[in-house]
C-alpha cells in the first residue's frame, strides 16, 4: 500500500491485550502511535479487549498496525478477525502467525526445509503428571521421566509464548523439574532444547530483505524478559562480531526461516551461533518489540532507517503480501 495513499486512511495501532507480554506491547504501540502522528498521520491508539472489533468500526480504522505481542495478538487469531473485517494489517497473515508462535510447528517446518536448529524435544503436561497449568495451581511433574536424548545443558520454555517468558536453563538434571513447572504454567506443551554454547545473533527482516543483524550480551545469565526490557542490562553489538563467512551463513539461516513460515513485513529471527560458528535458527518473531531498547529499531537504523521510516516501510509493505 502506497504511503501516498495512507495519508488518506485512518490507521489503528493495536496494542496492549491480554497476553503476559502486554506491558511491553503498549510500549511498543505507544512509540508506534507517537511516531505516526509526529508524521502527520491519522493514527488511533487502541487498547484491544474484548470490544475491540467494536472500536475499529466505531473510530472507523481503516489500516491495522498490530503492535500486539504474544497470545491471540501473534497467533493468527487477530490477523484472522481483521481479515474478516476487511481491514489491512502489518506484518505476518493468518498461517504465518500461528506457524511462527507454536515453536514445535515452527522448527518442523525448518527441519523440512534444511534449515538448522537446536536439537530439541516436545514434552506435554499430561505426560509429567501435570494436574492443571492454570495459575494458582500447583503442577506436580515427575522429572525422573525427562529423557531428551541430548545432553545438558537444556533450555526449557513454554511452545507457545515470546519475550522468553516463563524460560529456565537447565544445567542440573535435578532443577529440570521447577523449570517444567514454571513452563507449563504457562501452557500444556512445553520445549526442549539444546543449550547451544556460543553467541546470541538477531537477524531482522523487512520485506523479505535482511536488513543487518545484533549480537546481544546480557550481563544475566541469558538474554531473559528482564534483561530484554531493563535498560543496561545487555550490551548490543551492531554488526555482530563474527567472521564475514559466519555473519553472511547466519544471514541466510535466518531469511530462510523468514520464508519457509510465508512470514510478511517485518521479522525478527532468533539465532545462536555456536563457538564454531554453525548458526542455528531458535525462532522467528513476526511482531517485532518497537521498545527503546528493542532490537529490530536498532538494527534498521544501521542500515540507515531511524524509527519513523522503518514505520513507513512497514506500512508501505502491506499490499499484495497476502
């Protein structure tokens, strides 16, 4: 869609929902909404709830920007609903969403395509004994059963959820089963993988175009939710410090993944490249965090976009993608 032809539409920038990421989503769609309306845009910020659809015909949105992070805002569902209203939206459609948030689907479909990935295992909470993953409950798991067949160090994260809400590493056998607890709570699947030592590597994607990549170092023991969202916890490394050979073999992992999903807009995709510099693809974020210390803002200012033209490709990106 011509941007030309935006400045006519009214755009609504969803955000909030109900998901565990709601915080940072209105974050992210605060900053969106402030931007498009420092460019003159005619921009509504909305909150989605339960009336949601209610409020887009009542401000009369004609354009979704979805700032919506995690939960039905990620998965498809949204998408889903807009199309059904014949309302255009950034980024990723229906199929897409859904493959990229259920990480089981999502590293299937890499398999299948060649491209790498950790090793990994799907455990269910029915198989670990699990009583209830609603919260307040007490899930009790039987870790003795835990077999991956790789071994440790482990990453165990819920299938289903982003900002690396609810991830433990594993490095005792005997921790495995808190970190199972804390996993399915928020969910029934749960998933496994190999702690690939090495480097954290984010590539972004705008338009089926890779536009440069980070290397993240928190100062935690992981990139987790707070080290992604607490100012000076991380040190971000813009280019990544690795070979020419690695950067361009991690850069084409990650437009993979980005094209075998059918993802749209822009991406973020998760890497970790171990001390041999093999990169393997962790996952694809089709709604991308648009924090002051989100990754993908960063990455496209050093390919020479600051904040409010990303905003304006990303719109400018929504005709003919679906």
């Amino acid at each position: 869609m011509k941007n030309s032809l935006l400045r006519s539409k009214k755009i609504g920038v969803l955000m909030g929902g109900k998901s565990s990421e709601r915080e940072v989503s209105l974050r992210s769609g605060t900053a969106i909404y402030n931007s498009l309306k420092s460019l003159k845009y005619n921009v509504a910020a909305i909150d989605v709830q339960d009336d949601f659809c209610d409020v887009l015909k009542k401000k009369r949105i004609d354009v979704a920007f979805i700032a919506l992070h995690g939960g039905h805002g990620e998965n498809g569902a949204i998408q889903g609903m807009l199309e059904v209203m014949g309302i255009p939206y950034t980024g990723s459609g229906v199929l897409a969403s859904a493959l990229a948030m259920d990480k089981e689907a999502s590293k299937k479909v890499f398999l299948y395509h060649g491209i790498p990935v950790p090793p990994f295992k799907i455990v269910r909470s029915s198989e670990f004994g699990v009583r209830s993953s609603k919260k307040g409950s007490e899930p009790k798991t039987r870790n003795s059963e835990l077999e991956t067949g790789f071994r440790l160090p482990w990453v165990v994260k819920p299938a289903s959820e982003g900002s690396s809400v609810g991830v433990e590493i594993v490095r005792d056998r005997s921790k495995s089963g808190k970190a199972l607890k804390k996993a399915f709570s928020y969910g029934d699947k749960v998933i496994i993988e190999k702690y690939i030592e090495g480097k954290e590597i984010q590539i972004g994607i705008l338009n089926n175009k890779v536009l440069g990549g980070v290397e993240v170092r928190p100062s935690l023991e992981f990139y987790n939710y707070k080290a992604k969202y607490t100012s000076g916890l991380t040190e971000y490394i813009l280019p990544p410090e690795l070979s020419k050979k690695v950067y361009e073999r991690s850069r084409n992992a990650a437009l993979s993944a980005h094209l075998a999903l059918g993802c749209s807009g822009a991406t973020r995709v998760d890497l970790r490249v171990d001390n041999n510099g093999a990169p393997f693809v962790l996952e694809v974020n089709t709604i991308p965090g648009m924090t002051e210390t989100s990754l993908l803002p960063k990455i496209a200012r050093l390919s020479g976009l600051d904040f409010p033209a990303l905003l304006e490709e990303i719109l400018g990106g929504i005709e003919g993608e679906r």
